[in-house]
C-alpha cells in the first residue's frame, strides 16, 4: 500500500509539473495541446474505492486549475472522468475487470486503447466546452476536442509503451 | 432515518461525484465573469512561486532580444527629450513637490503567459507588497499589455488584451473618434475595434493608441495599426482589425502604470 502511495503521490506531482510547464505552452499550430495529466486518472489503482478516485481526480484537475487560471473547467472535466471509470473499464476490459484481475500494462492492445481514447476524448469535450462557453465558437470547440484528444492519446500510448519496455 | 443513512451509503459516490461538479461549474463560471473570478487564482505563493522559478531559468534564452527593445526605447526617449529642449522649459513651471504626478510606473516581469485560449491571463512578479492594485494598466515600451485583476504578496495576475471579457478605451491617432478593443479569440497579434462611427475617416495603416478617458492607461500608449477594416451599409460602425505592436507571444518587462487621480475622478463621477 506504501508503495502505492508513493508511486502515485510521484505520480501526481511529476504530471502536474510537466503539464503546467511544458506540455501547456506547446501551442502547435496556435491551439493544440496535449492534456497529459488525465494519465493519473486512468492508472489509478482499479480496486481503490470510487469515492477516492473522484476525489483525487478533483484535486489534479484543480491543482491544474489553479496554475493556468481557468476556473474550474480542469476539475469538472477530471470529476465526471473519474465517475464514468468503472462503466469504462467494464465496458473495455469486460468479465476480467470484474473479478479485477487485470493489469495494466498486460492487457491486450486494443481494449487500452478503447479504454484511454474513450476516456480522453470525454475529458476533452467537457474540458473545451466550458472553456469556450459559447454557441458561437463550435467549430473551434469541435477542432480543438479533436485535435488535442489524438495528441493526448499518442502521447500516452508513447509513455506507456516506454514503461513497458522498462519492465521486462 | 435508517433509510436516509442507508440512502445516502448506496449513493456515497453520485453525491460525492454531483458536489465537486457543481463546485467546479460554479467555479467556472464565476471566471466567465470580469473581476469576479477570485477563489481559483494563481497569484498565489505556490504556483507564483513556481512560475516564477522556471521564468528565472528561461529568461536567458531572451536576453538578447530584451536588450534590443531597452535600446530602441531609449532612444525615443532620448529623442523626445531632446525634443523637449527645444521648447523653452522654464515657459511653465511646476512644482513637483506639492503636486503629484498623474501617473506612476511600476516595473514588472511577466513569469507566466497564456494566449491560446479565448480568456488568457498573465501573471507579474510584482504584488501588494510592490504596491500593485487591481485596476493598473499593464503596457511594454511597445504598446498595452493588459489590466491588473487580482494581486497577492507578491504576485499580480493581469487580464490580457487576449481575453475575451477585455474591453479598453480607444482612439484613432488621426481624429478623435473613439471605439472598444476587444478580441474575437482568433489569432493573437490581431484584435478587433468596434464602436468607430461611420463618419471618422479610417484607413489602413492608421495608428490606434488609448484614449485618456478611460482612467487606467493614460492617453497615447500605442496599441497597433489597422490591417483591415469593414463597413457594413447597413451598419453606423465600422468592423477594424488591428494588428498589435507588441509581440503578445513573448512578452518579458512590463510597466504597471498607477493613476494618482483616479479616485477623485471616480468620486467625482460618482456625484451626478
């Protein structure tokens, strides 16, 4: 349990560092970035309880909040990931998350996949719709969501694919 | 009452989840609002801290530049100065120590700049302590920066030109006609000017600078060229692209400029 903790405290700090320093000032032709920072939310522990999860959910996005003065558009997008997850797990990973057998970093490619692209590109819709907040600007809203959900899911299939070089 | 208990066990995670969304929309949408968003801010120790950290290690790679624009100000400066010989200095005397002056500068660094998004803000390494208050314009030696929104300690969080809730005072240089900056959240280096009366005589590449009027910046701060202008024949106002003098993407030292007069002004104001 101490390992954990560690790890995702580690975690937390390292992706929020390299969200608000880096990642966010990328700006790739005017306004895309990549929102590395939801990663913490997708490799939260699968058998901590619901409550925990939406709960640190929150803090990450508000901590991002508070650097980048967006009000609270982070922590909404990061809380409702955080409460669909298990229906998403279910749905990608099926009968072997139930009986929560599964690892992250063995599963096959395909169901991650499902799994991440489909959780980042709800982050991202909430996340740019309240940014934007306006009827008026819905093409933008639309480019945005797009292009930065397929920067964001590379970039995480890239750092997983290091990590598990890493272990074997 | 076992039931209520019972209810409220089964559904931890939905009310739980329900709490902390509400909070962040009420969060959100307090930003959506001019000088309302107040609890989420990064003028505060930590994140200024951090900012402001990174920016120490970051600001060699534009010393260069920097210098270059020192130099160019200096040199208008010097020639205004020289300029100013020229005119009899004693025709009119003033007496600085009993009378302020209008306006004082306050020197800053920009430590953290945002500008692809429609609502940007920057934050300055200056804060209360400095004697930063809310309502300060923000400029460069090039043009306007901004308005100061909220200040900490030591930190000053400034609401840019590039934000969509911004509306500044202006003039055409030629004439006297005045209209409202404000940003269509496209492209950083253009903003927009509405509220120019169709009768005021715009043409591409005349000098849009601030109107003394507005209390915050003092008149004549440079703010850009036109680029492109329309007029709709329906329309009494005129639709002016302005193209910013000042680099918004890189940024670096700013004045924070301080209205001595500004409370009488609005006292004043207040009376009617």
């Amino acid at each position: 349990m101490n390992k954990f903790l560690i790890s995702n405290i580690a975690r937390f700090v390292i992706l929020v560092l390299l969200q608000v320093l880096i990642l966010s000032n990328i700006n790739f032709l005017g306004y895309i970035n990549p929102y590395l920072y939801v990663f913490f939310i997708l490799l939260l522990p699968l058998n901590l309880s619901q409550y925990k999860v939406i709960f640190f959910s929150f803090l990450i996005g508000l901590t991002i909040d508070t650097f980048e003065d967006s009000g609270g558009i982070h922590a909404a997008a990061s809380v409702l990931i955080a409460y669909l997850r298990p229906s998403f797990l279910r749905f990608s990973f099926g009968i072997s998350y139930e009986h929560q057998t599964v690892k992250f970093h063995q599963t096959p490619f395909a169901q991650r996949f499902s799994y991440i692209s489909l959780l980042v590109f709800i982050h991202h819709l909430v996340l740019f719709s309240l940014e934007i907040f306006d009827v008026n600007f819905i093409v933008l809203l639309l480019k945005k969501t797009l292009f930065s959900s397929l920067f964001t899911i590379l970039l995480i299939l890239i750092v997983t694919g290091l990590f598990q070089q890493n272990k074997k | 009452m076992q039931q209520i208990i019972n209810f409220l066990i089964r559904y931890k995670n939905t009310i739980l989840f329900l709490f902390l969304f509400l909070l962040s929309i009420f969060f959100t949408i307090q930003t959506h609002s001019y000088h309302k968003s107040k609890f989420i801010s990064s003028a505060n120790f930590f994140t200024g801290g951090i900012y402001s950290w990174v920016n120490n290690l970051d600001m060699y790679f534009n010393l260069k530049e920097y210098n270059e624009r020192l130099v160019d100000e200096n040199k208008m400066l010097r020639e205004n100065l020289a300029a100013l010989k020229e005119v009899e200095l004693d025709s009119v005397f003033t007496d600085t120590i009993s009378y302020e002056e209008p306006y004082q500068f306050i020197t800053a660094k920009v430590i953290a700049n945002r500008y692809s998004k429609l609502d940007n803000f920057l934050l300055v390494n200056k804060g209360k302590l400095d004697s930063v208050a809310t309502d300060y314009g923000v400029i460069t030696s090039r043009g306007i920066v901004g308005i100061v929104d909220e200040t900490s300690k030591n930190y000053a969080r400034v609401i840019s030109i590039l934000n969509t809730n911004s509306a500044i005072n202006v003039k055409l240089k030629r004439s006297d006609h005045f209209g409202t900056l404000t940003w269509n959240g496209k492209d950083p280096n253009i903003v927009q000017v509405e509220e120019i009366p169709r009768l005021a005589p715009v043409k591409k590449g005349d000098t849009i600078h601030t109107d003394g009027r507005s209390l915050i910046f003092p008149k004549g701060i440079p703010v850009g060229v036109v680029e492109n202008f329309d007029l709709q024949s329906s329309q009494n106002y005129y639709e002016i692209d302005v193209r910013l003098f000042n680099d918004m993407t890189n940024i670096g030292y700013v004045y924070l400029i301080k209205n001595n007069n500004q409370e009488e002004i609005k006292n004043l104001d207040s009376n009617e």
